[in-house]
C-alpha cells in the first residue's frame, strides 16, 4: 500500500511557491479547537497538543486493533490556523497579541467519522487527563477561491508578504472577501530558527467586480 504523503498528493495546497497564486481549496474535514489570546501562552500551546494527541489516534487505530472502512497509510497533516482580530483589538493603532482569535485545525482523511473522533476522544483522555479533549471538534470546512504563497522567515515579517498577496489581488481584479486569514505551518516554530521558518499564508477572495 503507497502511504498517502501531503506534500507530494497535495503540493499546490500545501507547497506553494514564493510568488502569490489564486487557487481552489476544496471542502476538507479538520479537527478544529477556537480559542483567543497570545499563541505564545499556555492556553494555545495545550490546544495543539489536543490536536496532535487526537491526529495521531487515528493514524495509529491499527496498532490498537481498529482498522476503519477506508482507511490508508498517510502522514499526520499539518497545523493550521485560521486567524482575527477581536473588536477591541481593532481599535488599537498596534497588534495585541491577547485581542487576537483564532481557530486552529488539523486537516483528518475522508474516512474519519464522527464515532472515530469520539473513539479519539476516548484514547487521549485516557492517556492524558490533563487535555480538555472536549474543546475540539470535527468540522467540514470549504475555504474557495484564495490567494496563497510561501512565506519564509519570522511570523513577525508577515505583514511583508501580505502586502505583496494584495498586490497581487490589485493586479488581477482581485479583492479579500474577509478579514480573516490562514496560516499552515510547515515548520515547529519550537526547533526551527526564525529565518528558517516556512508558513503557508492564504486568504480568501473574490472578484472586483
């Protein structure tokens, strides 16, 4: 069995190149956690650990005797997270990180159903009671028409690259469709040098009509 690798089966999702392109994101299925305030904190720290722990009972279902319907060797998705602003932090003429809103998700294969997220559940509960497993959820989301590129190099140089996504956006009748915006992170921020960093930055659009 050829073991399903994302950045190989999905290169244009999750491997873009340094120029921004419009691209077509599909309807996929993710085990998502909401929270808000600094990714630097504890709070953001546990909800992707929640992810990961939950991600990774899956992909090992079969050493623990569960083989599902449909099921195929692949490799763990990335972290993703999809983030905002709350109203008080637009107000300031400066990022907050503790106004900041977010929703962070691990994309799961088609074949991961309700009743297998709540055997995931189960196992990393029991494992480890100190996660609040409860807080995650198995969304479908479908994100359209977007705008994505590669950004390389400290998250604190985004705004750099934003600039040339919209530029892009100006330049081929383009326009976001909302404030919102996605990051996937290719790289652990934990164990890689700031200017060694790879982010997957996409936002969604529409046509300016």
């Amino acid at each position: 069995m050829t073991k399903f690798e994302w950045k190989k089966h999905d290169k244009a999702l999750y491997v873009p190149g340094q120029k921004p392109v419009l691209i077509e994101v599909p309807e996929m299925q993710y085990f998502t956690i909401q929270g808000k305030g600094d990714p630097n904190g504890e709070a953001f720290q546990e909800h992707v650990e929640v992810l990961y722990a939950l991600s990774y009972a899956i992909r090992m279902m079969p050493k623990q005797g569960v083989t599902p319907e449909g099921y195929f060797e692949y490799t763990v998705f990335p972290l993703e997270g999809c983030w905002d602003l709350a109203e008080e932090g637009r107000k300031l003429d400066y990022l907050d990180k503790d106004h900041l809103i977010y929703t962070l998700m691990i994309r799961q294969p088609d074949f991961v159903t309700e009743d297998l997220f709540q055997w995931a559940k189960e196992q990393v509960q029991r494992k480890k009671r100190h996660l609040n497993v409860e807080s995650a959820r198995l969304d479908k989301i479908i994100e359209g028409s977007c705008v994505q590129v590669m950004h390389l190099g400290s998250y604190d140089n985004e705004p750099e690259t934003f600039t040339m996504m919209e530029e892009y956006c100006a330049d081929h009748q383009l326009r976001r469709a909302e404030k919102t915006h996605k990051e996937i992170y290719l790289t652990d921020a934990r164990k890689t040098l700031p200017e060694k960093l790879k982010t997957v930055l996409r936002f969604k659009v529409e046509r300016d009509i």
